[in-house]
C-alpha cells in the first residue's frame, strides 16, 4: 500500500487549512463558509524523511439530499479507501457534534489508524474544552492550530510512524506530462476526465463551477502514464464576483502554465467563443501543446457537411495556428474518447521532439536561398544556420546577417515550411534571428 494520507471532516473544520499547512503550499482554497472543498485534492509533504501523499476532502454531510454534498461524500469515501492513515479534523470551537459521531462510526468500520485531530486550538481555554471530544471513543486526540501550525509536529511524528512501513512515493510522477483540461464553466472537462478513466473521479452536476480546485489524477494510455489536471471553468473577469471563483480561476491559469499540452474544451451547442479564444492564445503564447476538444458533439443536429463547416470556423477564429488538432466527442457516450488521448499523446511527442541540426539545416538552407527574405531599406538578409534551442518550448534560432530586417511575414513563411516537412501538429513554435 502507498503513504497516503486522508484529511476527513464534517464541513468548515479547517480540513483545506491543514492541508495547506502539511504541504507547505495554498493549494486548495480556504474561506470562512462550509462547502467550498468538493473534490478530493491531492499534495505532497515529509517528515521525519517520510515522503507521503495528503488528500483534502469536502466536508462530510450524512444523509443529505444536497446534490453536491451526495456527491462529496461518494468522495470522501474514494478517499478512506485509498488512504493508509485518516486524519479525523473536528473543530474545538463548536464541540462535539451530532454529525462527528455519526462520522465517527463510519471511520471504525474502515479498520484504518485513525487519528483525532481536535483543531482550532489556539489557547489555554480552547486546550482543556478539547478534552469533550474524548466522547467520540478514541484513546488519543491531536491538539492543533492549522492556522499557526502549532501541535502539528506531534501529529506529524504519528502519521509517520504509521506510514515507516509503507511503500515510498515513486519519484517518476514529478517527470510525468502534464495534460491541462480547461474551458469555460459547465462545458464537460470534469465529465471527459471521469470517462476517460472509467470511474467518478471529480464531482459531476449541471450546476457551472462545480469544480473549484485544479485536481490531478494519473492515467495510462498506450503504456504512457500522464497526468489529467481537471480545472475549474473560466469566465471573463467582469463575470467573477466571488472570492471563491476568483481563486478557482487564478489556480486554473497556474495549472494551464504548468502543464505540457492543453486541451481546450469547448461546448458544442455554444460554439467557440471570445474566452475560449484567451485561453487558445495563452496557451500559444506559453509554447504549450494544444487540442481542441468540440464536446457535447452528441447534441448537435448534423448534416453532410456540419463538423467541415465547424472546423473552418474554429480555424478562422484562431489564425494564423491553424495546425491544431480539432476532435468532435462526447464524454456522455464516450465517442472518439481513445481517439482523444492517442492525439493528444501525439502532441506531447511533438512538443519534446528534438530535431537534429544537420536535418534542420539540409531541408531549410536550400529553401531560404531560393526564397531569400525579402529586402529592405536595400539591405539584403541571408541566413546561414539554423539550429533548435533547448528549451521547454520548441525553439529554434536562425543565424544571419542582417537580423532586424527580417519581415514577420518571412518568418510565417518559414514556419509554415517547417510544418510541412517536421511533425508539428498542435504545437507553437517560435523563430529568433541571430547576428552570425
């Protein structure tokens, strides 16, 4: 069994505060009203030279009808499944409740070590009021201050003497691509992740902005494992009017620039619109991957020539990168889904390609001396090598004499060469001219 650890709760107990305080990062959002965490979050902490995973949890509600409280505790459940020790987060301030009991009773029928955490501890006074929940049946309690950190170090030094004998953390996740998922709200990205990997993974409803943290999750495809980061759906700012979304939003933009490929995800019924075209040339200008995802493709009225027509609008709202793979699916019926991650895997291929300089140099060189770059103020520009940088983006440096008089229209003439013989598909590239 792996070291995991899940932090498990009744809402606004401070389980998210923990969480940030046991990785050492603000990863998952943090605000002063219940339900904000709803999908299982994932992080990385150590201690005592313990390397372990820490899942953050939504707050646990029995036998709530709430449709996002319904599915938050199908989430926690994955959690205690997963997890080789159970943080048990209670908050010292309300004292014990109905809904921490009946909890509790769940977290025996687990068998897993379970530790009290009593949490919100921040004085004398609060310290000896912890003692009530002794009620819930454990022989030992947590004192702790997520907030301060304080009482966090005994808590630390049990969870790792419960996880010394479980296997380490593989180190080969931090080299895994990343496959950023995002769009606007309610377009499916939560959904095509759960269809791809065949189990619920993230909270599904057909309410916008159900998912509110960056959540990742490992996936084999084709013998390739990758990982998936489902975001939360962006609007346009002026649309942003809670501290939550904005949030969401801001952890969004961090996953797209963090990832390798992004895939765009756009609603078939809605079309492409002005949003869907910031994040297309963010994600350009970051050099990252590209695919466009057109889902909901199964409630689309079609005739001979729909998905043509569709593409052709697509590519004239993002010209000139017109060389971007565009895919038609539906995660409901899970049409083209493996035709999805094979190309999306194929981006990826192209984007960490290195191709060789004597290959650069044979196929351009002849090209360039038979179409020179255009001459201006009577200077005349030759470029003599040409050669790929390293670099995350893919790159490439053209040396020359005359590097300030070459035209943008000469180097989307390159470029565009340059995709008609090198495996380029989805991916940006960018040319710098050099003084030779």
């Amino acid at each position: 069994m792996s070291r995991i650890v899940a932090i498990v709760g009744r809402p606004n107990v401070g389980k998210s505060t923990l969480f940030n305080r046991l990785t050492g990062e603000r990863k998952a959002i943090v605000d002063d009203f219940s339900g904000v965490t709803r999908d299982r979050h994932y992080g990385r902490s150590d201690w005592n030279g313990i390397d372990f995973t820490v899942i953050d949890t939504g707050g646990f509600v029995p036998l709530s009808s709430d449709v996002f409280e319904a599915a938050i505790r199908d989430q926690v459940h994955i959690a205690i499944s997963e997890a080789s020790v159970i943080i048990f987060v209670v908050d010292v301030q309300t004292d014990v409740n109905p809904m921490d009991e009946e909890f509790a009773k769940i977290l025996r029928r687990s068998k897993k070590p379970v530790l009290l955490c009593v949490n919100k501890v921040d004085n004398d006074r609060l310290r000896l009021e912890s003692s009530a929940f002794y009620s819930l049946g454990y022989d030992t309690l947590y004192e702790v201050s997520s907030a301060n950190g304080s009482g966090t170090g005994e808590l630390l030094d049990s969870v790792a003497e419960h996880l010394k004998n479980e296997q380490p953390l593989s180190d080969h996740e931090l080299d895994l691509p990343r496959i950023a998922i995002v769009g606007r709200p309610n377009v499916g990205k939560s959904s095509l992740i759960n269809a791809l990997i065949g189990v619920d993974r993230n909270i599904v409803t057909e309410i916008a902005g159900t998912t509110r943290d960056s959540i990742d999750t490992i996936y084999n495809a084709y013998g390739k494992e990758v990982i998936l980061v489902d975001t939360a759906g962006i609007r346009r700012k002026s649309k942003v009017s809670e501290n939550i979304e904005f949030y969401s939003v801001m952890r969004s933009l961090r996953a797209l620039e963090n990832s390798d490929v992004v895939v765009l995800v756009i609603d078939a019924t809605l079309g492409l619109e002005s949003q869907d075209q910031n994040l297309f040339w963010m994600a350009h200008r970051l050099g990252k991957g590209v695919v466009i995802l057109v889902n909901k493709w199964d409630l689309v009225e079609k005739e001979t020539n729909t998905h043509l027509e569709f593409t052709a609008h697509i590519q004239s709202q993002i010209a000139p990168f017109v060389d971007v793979p565009i895919l038609y699916i539906s995660a409901v019926t899970k049409q083209r889904l493996y035709q999805t991650m094979e190309t999306i895997l194929n981006v990826h291929t192209n984007l960490t390609q290195k191709i060789p300089t004597r290959k650069l140099n044979d196929y351009l060189l002849p090209i360039m001396e038979n179409t020179p770059p255009p001459s201006r103020k009577g200077k005349f520009v030759k470029i003599k090598y040409v050669t790929q940088l390293p670099s995350k983006r893919l790159a490439f440096a053209l040396f020359c004499n005359l590097p300030q008089y070459v035209a943008e229209s000469y180097t989307r003439f390159i470029e565009n060469k340059m995709r008609e013989e090198f495996p380029l598909t989805g991916i940006p590239i960018s040319l710098f001219y050099r003084k030779k």
